[in-house]
C-alpha cells in the first residue's frame, strides 16, 4: 500500500483530489483541519488535510496496466517502468521516506493530542479512572500509523481484543523499521486473512434438491434476502426453486413471502410446525433448490430457540445461513452469535451495509464463530441489492476513517 497526503479548502476538494490521483478504491485512513502557516494565514479558514491510502499498482493513471496484467499481458515487474516511475525512482523513494517521516511525526502529534485529551477527561471524571486502564495502557505503546489504526479499527466497533490480537500480529511480522507502506500492507492483509474467502451455496450432485435455511434475529432482512438469493439462482443459473416459509408468527410474513414467490413465479407452502417439513420437501422433489424462511427470533427469547433448533433439524438442511445486520451493535451481535451456537454449521449473511457506518461487526463474527462469510446486502431493492462478500472492500472500511458517504 501506498500512503499519501491531500490538502483541499474543504473535505470535498480534498476527497475530489484524492479520487482524481487514487481512483475510487482509495482508502481514506485520517482527515483532519490543518492551519495555514504564515502569521497572516493563521486567522484564515482551516483547510482539510486527507491520509489516504492505494493498493500499490492501482489509481486511474495505472488501471490500463493492471487490467493487462489481470489477462496475463505484463508482468507485475514491469509495471514501474510503464507508468513512468522507473525514471524517477531514486526521487520517488526520496519522497516517500519524507512522507513517511511527516506521517509518523504527524501520528506522534496525534497520539500526544490523545494523551492530553484522556488526561484532561481524566480530570474530569476521578470515578471512570480504572476501568479503560488496560486499554490505555495497550494504546500507549502504539505508534505512529499503528495508533491511527488503533483508532480507526476501534471507531469501526472491531471488539478490542480483536484491535490488539491484530495489532500484536503487525508487531510479530514486522520488520524492526518497517516503514508505514509496509506496516499498512500486513495489517490490511492481516485483515483479509480473517475475513476469509467466502463461500455462497454448494448444490447438491445427487440430483436431490439442495435445501437452504435462513435464520437470524427480527427484522434484520431474512425474508428479503432469501428471495433476493433465490431470484438470482432461479434468473441467472436457471434453477428449479421452491419456497418454505415457517414463519406463521405474523399474519404479514406469509403474505410478504407469498408476494416475491408470485413475482418470481416460484410455489411457496406454508409449514406450522416442524413436523410438517418433511412432507413439504417430499412435495418439492423435482427442484433444484428449496429455501426455508424461518421467524424471526429475538435473541433474547431464549425458549424460542428450542422451537427454531427442531426446524433446522426437521429440515436436514444442507446449508444454514444465519443472518446478522451490520446496524446492530458490538455486544448485541455478540449475545446474538452466543444464542445461536446450538447450530452445528452455518454461514454468515450481513445485511444493510447501506445503514451501517461501522463494519466492525463483520470482523467480530467472522473471529468469534470461524464461520465463512457469504453473502452481504446493501438495499432493499429485491433482487439487486446483494452481492458475495468483498473481502477487499470490507478490509479498506474497516482500516479507514469513514469520513464520506460511501455511495457519493
Ligand atoms: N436498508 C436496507 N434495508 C433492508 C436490507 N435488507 C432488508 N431490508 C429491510 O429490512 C426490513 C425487514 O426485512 P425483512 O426481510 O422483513 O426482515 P426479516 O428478518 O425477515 O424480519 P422478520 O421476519 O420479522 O424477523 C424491510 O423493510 C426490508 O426492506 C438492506 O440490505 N438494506
Ligand atoms: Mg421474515
């Protein structure tokens, strides 16, 4: 990763710059206001200063390289040269220790700022002292960039623990002077690592159809998105899908599931009861796929999940997804994870990246199950707003400062 620095009159130009000479997979790590130098300046409006940081060999002025060395035209060995910057190495290397040595004394600044700040609330508030001391104390012996992304991990709710096992990792792989490119680049693939590959749906090879069941807490789009799934395996792949709904708890959930089956012109049946499963798959041979809607379960209606555990049992299913809303906060999504255990496997589908501002519960889940990640959803448009999770995407999120709308 590279790390550079844009200055605007406002966030606006400074974003506009930063997309202009990165591209749009910029990751933006810090923005903050910077006074002018000059005694006159000094009383004019602050201007906007952007960290941001590009994968190495993308940004508009390189996409014709790498889209050839994605077919396999250029070696990556070759890119330098081709973009020009075989000629001006020995500046450019120049440059970036320099910029490296601004972006550390900058954090140093930061991070002594964040100190006076935790002093001054210390101050404050006598009564609050002891119980952050830990965390405190871990920040402290952070540095330079790693603080900022202490930090930017943090306000993105990864759980703390998560924070230090990554930032211990980035200690234990790094090189003792490793400059900020490189600390960045291990964090992020740290990062990727445990988001993992993901994995969608295995069909079935014995021409038995492959059964699929979603489960997940009220409200945080099940319905929605077995039919956004089922859609796309029934319009793009042409399969054979039949629809189960087992949600007989709110007079509105048969008929919301009813409505997408008649528009996708798929059969839906109706189960009330686990026993009843058995009978509606039987009914459902000839199919390439059957999907399951299940009710919504309040994670903190534990007798609930008694009932929940029968029907996935009654289903035989061959895969379970269980599915979490990336606007639900770090402990709920934590009690949640904790109630659902009774499930021997499943997969994870985060729904409403569109409403959320922290991803950090994607990471969460992902360490503390070790489940694969699936599918994410980002709208409630049926059957676009979905698409296999972006790895790389949701890596650049969470190391960034999310200072702009995403969809801008
Ligand atoms: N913004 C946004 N809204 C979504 C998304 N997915 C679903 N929704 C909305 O969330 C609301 C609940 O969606 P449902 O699919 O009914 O959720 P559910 O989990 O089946 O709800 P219950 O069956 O009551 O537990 C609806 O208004 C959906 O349109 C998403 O990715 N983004
Ligand atoms: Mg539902």
């Amino acid at each position: 990763m590279k790390i550079r620095r844009y200055i605007g009159k406002d966030a606006q130009e400074a974003i506009l710059k930063v997309r202009m000479d990165l591209g749009n997979d910029a990751l933006i790590l810090n923005t903050r206001k910077v006074r002018q130098k000059g005694f006159l300046k000094m009383f004019s409006k602050p201007l906007v200063e952007i960290l941001a940081a590009v994968d190495e060999y993308y940004g508009p002025t390189n996409k014709k390289v790498a889209a050839k060395n994605e077919i396999g035209f250029e070696k990556k060995n070759e890119l330098k040269t081709i973009n020009g910057f075989g000629k001006e190495s020995i500046y450019k290397s120049k440059l970036d220790e320099k910029e490296e040595k601004i972006v550390l004394l900058e954090n140093k600044i930061n991070g002594m700022e964040a100190v006076l700040n935790k002093i001054y609330n210390q101050i404050q508030q006598p009564a609050e002292k002891t119980e952050t001391a830990q965390s405190k104390e871990e920040e402290k012996s952070l540095s330079g960039i790693l603080q900022l992304f202490y930090n930017n991990l943090v306000k993105n709710e990864v759980e703390t623990d998560i924070v230090q096992f990554l930032i211990e990792r980035v200690h234990e792989k790094k090189k003792e002077n490793a400059g900020v490119n490189d600390t960045t680049s291990i964090l992020y693939s740290l990062i990727s690592e445990l988001l993992g590959k993901p994995s969608t749906i295995k069909l079935r090879e014995d021409g038995k159809p492959t059964v699929i069941v979603l489960v997940g807490p009220t409200g945080v789009g099940k319905t929605t998105t077995l039919a956004k799934i089922a859609a796309h395996y029934a319009l793009d792949h042409k399969k054979n899908v039949g629809l189960i709904t087992a949600d007989t708890y709110r007079i509105a959930a048969v008929e919301q599931l009813k409505t997408y089956a008649e528009i996708l012109g798929m059969p839906l049946k109706v189960v009330y009861s686990a026993d009843e499963i058995s009978e509606a798959l039987e009914g459902y041979k000839d199919k390439d796929i059957v999907f399951i809607d299940t009710a919504g379960r309040s994670y903190k209606n534990k007798p609930q999940f008694e009932e929940l555990k029968t029907f996935v049992e009654a289903s035989c299913a061959d895969e379970v997804f269980l599915v979490l809303s990336t606007t639900t906060g770090m402990k709920n999504c934590r009690e949640i994870i904790e109630n659902y255990s009774f499930l021997q496997d499943y997969k994870l589908i985060f729904t409403k990246l569109d409403e959320s501002s922290s991803p950090g519960v994607i990471l969460n889940s992902r360490y503390r199950t070790k489940k694969e990640l699936s599918f994410v959803t980002m709208g409630q448009s049926v059957p676009d707003d979905i698409e296999i999770a972006n790895v790389d995407k949701i890596a650049k999120n969470l190391l960034g400062a999310m200072v702009y709308d995403r969809s801008s």
